[in-house]
C-alpha cells in the first residue's frame, strides 16, 4: 500500500509540471500586456495615464517588480521553485500574496463541491438502486427521465429555477447569503443535480447486472432477506464503476462551480480565476490552476485506494 | 459568433427569459409613493454590487465601479459640483499661483482618520509621495504629472509643485483617486491596507464577512460632510453591508425578496417594470465621458473614405439599439461627448439621423453600386467589406449584430469578429480592422478627446487614438483645450472639436453608458454627484 502510494504520487508530479507549463505558455503568448493593463486601464473614474506619460522608466521599473523583465524560462523556474516552497507570489492586480487569496476562497468552493457531492452521492445511490429494483416499471422510467433532464439541465437555469421557487415564492431560503446551511442548500442542488443523474443511472445499469450475477442468485435461494442481498452483496460490487465516477465528478463539480457561483452570488476560486484570467493577473491564474490540478491528483488517488475497501480482490502493487 | 457561444447566449437567454417571467408575476401590485417625512437615524442596508471587489486603496486602484464604494470611505481635499465650480472638502480653501505650477491648500483641523489619527498636512505630503513611490505600484501616477514636491507650510497648511502648469489638478484631487488615506493605516496594515483602507469618509470598513460580502460601519466622528451633501453629520444609517453578485437576475431576486435596499444594474429588461413599481424606485445616471461608438479606421481599408464614414453613420437607428439591446435604460449617442459633459455641443443633433436611403445615395454617388445578386455594394470589383472588431459579451456582441444587420440592409457587408478584450486591443494596436469599439468614463473632456483623437496617441497602450486620424487641425485644438485655463474658452475649443470629429465622421456614436441602480421605495436620499457615483452621507430608512 505503501509504495503504491508512493509510486502514484510520484507520477502525480509530471501531471502537475506539465499542466505548470501549459498555463504558464498559454498566458504568456495570449495579447495583453499586464504592466500597461496595470498602468493605463481605461475605465477609471479620472484620468489614467495616457501611454506616452508611461515612461521607460516608470514601464520597467514595473516590469522589474512584476518580475517580467527576465527572461521567460527564468520566470518560470522562478514560479516552480517558490510553489515548491508554498509561495506562489502576489496578485498583480491587489498585491496581496495569491496563497492567501486562493485561501480565503477555497473553503468556500470546497464547501460547495462536498455539499454537492454529497447531495450527487446520497441521490445518486439512492434513485439508481429504486430504478434497478423497480426495473421495468413506470418508476423506473420515471427515475430515468429526470435524470436524463438532470444531464441536460445547464446548472445556470437550475440554479435561477431554484432560486425563483424556493427563494421568491416560498422564502424558504436566501438569495444571496453566503453564511449558514440555508445558504448552502440551493448552491449545492444546483451544482450536484447533473452529478446526481450520471450516478444514478450508472448505479442502476450496473446494479441490473450484478443481480443476475449467479452469486446474487445464490444469495437469495439461500434464504437471504431481499435488502441484505442488495445492500451487501449486490450494491456493494456495483459501486467500483461509481467510484471512478464519482472521483471524475468531483473535478467537474469544482469546474461547475464557477458558474454556480457566479449565479448565487457566492466566493470561491471559481469566480477568483475568471477574474485573474480576465485581468491577465498571471500569479492568480497558475496558483489557482495548480491548485485545481493537485485537487485532481489526491482526489483520484483517494478513488483508487477505495477500491480495494470497496472490492477486498483489488491488490495495491 | 460560434455555435458553441449562441447556444450558451441561447440557454442563458432562455433562463433569465423565464426567471424573469416568473419574476414578473410574482411582484408585488404597484402601490403608493414614498411618504415624506423626517430622516431617521439607523438601520441598516445591503448593496448589492454587480462586480466584485477587492482593491479599495483609491490611492492605487483605478476603477470606476469601486469608486461607487470609495465614495463612502474616503473624502477628497475638494469636491467638485460643476466643471468650474469646487467647493471645500478636506481643504478649508485654496490658492491656485499664476502658473498653475503650485496649490496651496488651508486644511480643516476637525477631521479625523477612522482610525483617530489627525488629518493634516503630513497626511496630505505622505498620500503624494505614496503614490509616486514605486513600491506602492500605483495606478494613480498619471494625476500627478511633473509633480514637484509638497511643502509642509505648517500643520495645516500644504504647498504642492508642478515642474509645469497642471490645470486639471483640483478636478483630479475631486475626481476619486486622490483622497487622503491615514498613513497610520498605511503602515500598519501593510498589503491588507487594500481591503481595509482607513480613510477620513462617512463609513469605515467594519469587517469583511467573506470574499463577497463587506461591511461599512457609520463613522460616528463625522462632521465634515459637503455642504451640498446637506448633511455634515454621522450618516443616518448604521451599517452598510455590500455584496458583490455578478448575476443580474439574481440582484433583481435578491431585491424581490427584500434581502436587498440598493442594486448596481438590476436586468435592463426588468427596469421598466420596476419604475412602474411604486414600491421601487431606479435611478439611471448618465456617465460624462467619450459615448460607447465605432471608431472609422482612417488609415486602412473602405472608411479611408469620408462617403463610407457618412454612410455607416446614416444606416444605424441608435434608437434600435437602445430599445432591442438595453431596453431603453441607454440614451441614443449622437455625438462624441455624452450629453452629461460639460463641454456637450448641441449641434450634434443636425448630425446623422437614422436615414438608411441617404446611406445608400451617399455610397451611389461615391461609386459603390449594388450588386443585385449578393446585395452587397462594389467598387471596381471589390465588395464593401469591413471588418469589426470587438469585445465578445454583452453588450458588445449583441450591439455589433445588430449594427452589423442595419448596415447589411445599406448594402455594407460587415463581418463581426469577437474575441477576448486584450485580444481585440491588439488588433487595434495593429490597426487590422475597419470598426472598433471604444468608449471612456471620464469626466474631463480633455481625458476623453485628446487620448482618442490626438495625432500623438495611435492605439497602443493608454492612447486610444483607434480610428489613426491624423490632423493637424485637430492636434491644434486639443493642445490648446489642454493649454487653456477658462472654462468658457475650453467648451468652445472642444465644441469645434466635436463639430470636426462629426464633419470628418470619424466614429459612429451609438450609446450613452450609463450607471443604473434601483432600490425600494423606503431607502431615502441617495445622492449622485457630478459624476453620477451614489453618495450615502443623507441618505436613510423609513420604517
């Protein structure tokens, strides 16, 4: 287990370096300056300055503080080797190091995607298992076509319908808080509606198999009672395909999250990259993605190593 | 536009189309004004901002929208109420020298930074040299051109120099970017000072609650409120909670269900219904500076030529635009000033009007002929093909395709290239493009006209010279609006200025920006000042 651990891990580093790369070319050959974004934005209630009262001087004096002057392989090394050490710079944009933005933000997209995730998990799991059992009947096909419209929802729309239902008409919750469970519980069906349908109808398919598997057969000509044989036996080896899903999910929730976000009105690194992506504020931009990137990393690394709690013949190697 | 972009703007579209519906239906029946009656102190209101926040250093930020909430933190040393008018802030008085090289400021001694330091002229001498400091990355620098230097005369009494003559200064020290920060604060809250600024204004920064929402607390030692404000007092409200949610439907939600008393741009579809609404009241402030419009390319392609220029002008309806694109929270622009500017020339209403038969005559005589069969107009077997570039987004996109159909039915076939904002200002640096886009937020028509139309500022960086006009007459009245000192002079300076853009057609003027808020009926005397920028200091409750 150990050195599977270790071996995953260890490959996990080329994933995180090349997506470093990727980032790092791609905001470097985009257009757009970021010293005279900084220096000239238009925009500003009074004059800012005018191109020609940008100096050569003033010009790379910034570049020189940004760090922009050097050449791009050193930039670069520059960033990998302050990540290494926890430093991933400071925001062009409000000058405050982008660990501490990126800290203030995560807990709320992580608290979002948990909420979410949970919510897919628990619907998911449970509607999938109704539908297998009720296989071939109007609730199966009930259950089945919202999660067809669950795949197909935008979360955007969900997100306004929810808020239009359950925040306008029967006030049950705010719009636009950010504290409190109430505050979460729209955000997080929003977000974990589309998660919900894709595991429940893996769940169902692959439940409907592992009920005509011979052992399951065997079960219940032993006496077994009906839910022990689902819960135990059949449910239970059904879940290996939905914990792969579910690790995949967790990466689209924290992607999704931008938009629900956006629509709730909410914090987090969602709303934190579009920002930076739009202001060109590269130190934002890498510290978040790579973030994202490492989440990715121990989250399919956390899937795999359930494997073998959820199938005891899966071996680490 | 992609495929992949119409069905997002289709679905997105389709969703707000209902939540509005639904919205609609559930509000509440119109119902009777507001009562009058006597300010009462307290309470406490959430704002609910379109954009978010997280700079309000006013001494290194730039941005009109933070301003907004600046406004309330900060004051500046002189307020202005008309183009020539200013009238005492932090300063008591002032003294402007001859040469408009050096201001000499008498300063209030009853004021006091939220954190209880003094205001004086240390203060004022420490906010100067901070900005100019490297360090302190300040987007602010070009509002202090050939700074020379502040003197300290005595502890309320400061000299700032100027190498060379700076007419704008008063107005730039009005304009938002250079109020006085306590330098307590400054040092004490280091890189933190950004999200905690310490100002001398009505409301302090309380606390942040999360990275959306932020609370101002009533400054309870205020007293130095303007005199044209009519409330030099403590504000009358307690707290004010803002929330920054970049979903337009959702503020509109938020102040349905009254979680919200204040929203920045409430769905533009919506605002008509809510200014039926008695329970709610909107307020459109037009903005001052250079009107939303396409800059002509004068250097490259069809628009070299004045009867293309004309002709594009006439085939627009700004009216249309208006309607189909803002549902008439927008003024139709008709010429390069918005009509809020002090310096607005009327005769720019003898201009242009939406005559799509005229267009075609103009191209006619000018030798574009219509081919019948791909209802395009060619000249010596070249079609009149013109590139647009802009911003992808609303409103950019949707007011280029609707620009894009008028202009088709004239006979010009314009193709309609969005991209990210960089991306489109580096074309304009390249000058690979017929139509742009541009519009400023400024206040001074120098800011605005000579950085977009002087010879000197082709589009590259802060110029914004998109349309690469070159003229010495031109060059010749901008230099002299911003040599000039007297107001009277500089409005006739920039009138011929707007009558030669027109001439010329040099851009096609198509919206007035304009900032727009709603609130219930209940929250009292919010103020706008000059610039259209909310001001909280009178304003309150009813219970």
């Amino acid at each position: 287990m150990g050195s599977f651990l270790l071996r995953r891990l260890w490959t996990g580093i080329p994933v995180l370096l090349g997506v470093s790369v990727l980032v790092f070319g791609m905001l470097h050959f985009l257009p757009g300056d970021p010293v005279m974004m900084m220096l000239t934005q238009p925009g500003g209630q009074a004059r800012p300055m005018l191109a020609s009262e940008v100096s050569d001087d003033l010009y790379k004096r910034m570049q020189q503080q940004l760090g922009l002057d050097r050449p791009l392989h050193e930039q670069f090394l520059n960033f990998l080797g302050r990540a290494v050490r926890g430093d991933l710079g400071s925001s062009f944009r409000s000058d405050l190091p982008v660990a501490q933005t990126i800290a203030r933000n995560l807990p709320f997209t992580l608290e979002l995607a948990a909420a979410a995730l949970s919510v897919s998990i628990a619907a998911g799991v449970l509607f999938g298992t109704l539908a297998a059992l009720r296989h071939r009947t109007w609730a199966d096909t009930a259950l089945m076509a919202v999660a067809v419209s669950g795949v197909s929802m935008p979360s955007f729309w969900l997100g306004l319908m929810l808020l239009l239902v359950f925040a306008l008409e029967l006030r049950w919750f705010p719009v636009v808080a950010t504290q409190g469970w109430r505050a979460l519980v729209l955000p997080a069906a929003a977000l974990g509606f589309r998660a919900a349908a894709i595991i429940a109808r893996l769940v169902r398919s692959s439940l409907i198999e592992t009920l005509h598997q011979d052992y399951v057969r065997t079960a219940r000509a032993k006496g077994l009672p009906g839910t022990g044989v689902v819960l135990r036996h059949a449910l239970r080896n059904s879940l290996i395909p939905v914990a792969t899903v579910v690790g995949l999910q967790f990466g689209n929730l924290l992607g999704g999250a931008v938009i629900v976000e956006s629509v709730f009105g909410r914090p987090g690194i969602g709303q934190l990259a579009v920002q930076a992506i739009l202001e060109k504020d590269f130190p934002v931009v890498q510290g978040v993605v790579l973030l994202t990137a490492v989440t990715y990393v121990i989250v399919n690394l956390l899937i795999d190593i359930s494997y073998g709690w959820l199938d005891p013949r899966v071996r680490y190697r | 536009m992609s495929k992949r972009q119409s069905t997002r703007f289709a679905l997105r579209g389709w969703a707000a189309a209902i939540a509005i519906a639904v919205v609609a239906a559930a509000a509440p029946p119109s119902g009777s004004g507001p009562a009058a009656g006597a300010p009462q102190p307290g309470g406490r209101i959430v704002w609910v901002d379109s954009r978010t926040h997280d700079n309000f250093d006013a001494n290194v930020n730039v941005s009109r929208y933070t301003a907004w909430i600046q406004n309330q933190i900060y004051d500046p040393l002189v307020w202005q109420i008309d183009p020539d008018r200013f009238v005492p802030g932090l300063a008591e008085s002032w003294q402007v020298g001859a040469d408009r090289t050096t201001y000499t400021f008498k300063l209030r001694k009853d004021a006091t930074f939220h954190d209880g330091m003094p205001f004086n002229a240390q203060a004022v001498k420490f906010m100067f040299e901070r900005i100019l400091d490297p360090e302190t990355k300040s987007r602010r620098v070009g509002e202090l051109p050939n700074y020379g230097g502040t003197d300290v005369v005595d502890p309320y009494t400061v000299r700032v120099r100027f190498t060379k003559p700076y007419n704008q200064f008063l107005e730039n020290l009005a304009g938002g970017g250079l109020p006085p920060a306590s330098p307590a604060g400054v040092r004490a809250r280091g890189k933190d000072f950004a999200r905690l600024p310490v100002g001398t204004g009505p409301f302090f920064v309380k606390e942040w609650r999360d990275e959306k929402t932020m609370v101002l607390e009533r400054n309870p030692r205020y007293k130095w409120g303007p005199a044209f404000l009519k409330h030099a007092n403590p504000p009358y409200l307690e707290e004010i909670v803002l929330r920054f949610v970049t979903e337009p439907t959702t503020r509109l939600l938020a102040l349905e269900t009254g979680e919200t008393q204040f929203v920045s741009y409430p769905p533009e579809e919506e605002i008509e219904r809510l200014r039926r609404n008695a329970n709610y009241q909107v307020s459109v402030q037009v903005e001052s500076g250079l009107v939303q419009n396409f800059p002509l390319n004068f250097a490259s392609g069809p628009t070299r030529e004045l009867p293309v220029r004309q002709a594009l002008n006439f085939a627009i309806s700004r009216k249309r635009v208006a309607q189909l694109v803002f549902f008439n929270t927008v003024n139709p622009a008709r010429g390069p000033l918005s009509s809020r500017n002090w310096a607005f020339w009327r005769g720019v209403d003898n201009y242009f009007p939406h005559d799509p038969l005229r267009a075609g005559r103009i191209l006619d005589e000018a030798g574009w002929k219509l081919n019948p069969t791909t209802k395009i107009r060619e000249k010596a077997g070249q079609p009149l093909r013109l590139r647009l570039v802009t911003a992808a987004g609303f409103p950019d996109a949707k007011v280029a395709e609707l620009a894009q159909a008028m202009w088709r039915e004239a006979g010009i076939d314009v193709r309609v290239e969005l991209m990210s904002d960089a991306a489109a200002r580096k074309r304009y640096e390249e000058g690979t493009f017929e139509i742009g886009r541009l519009g400023l937020g400024f206040f001074d028509p120098d800011s605005v006209l000579y950085g977009s139309y002087h010879s000197t500022m082709i589009e590259g960086g802060g110029r914004w010279n998109r349309g690469r006009i070159v003229s010495r007459d031109l060059d010749a009245m901008l230099e002299a609006g911003r040599i000039s000192t007297n107001t009277a002079e500089r409005r006739q300076i920039y009138q011929r200025v707007q009558k030669w853009l027109l001439d010329n057609a040099a851009i096609v003027p198509v919206w007035e920006h304009t900032y727009v808020f709603a609130s219930p009926a209940t929250l009292r005397n919010v103020q706008y000042n000059l610039r259209g920028q909310p001001m909280f200091h009178a304003a309150w409750m009813a219970k």
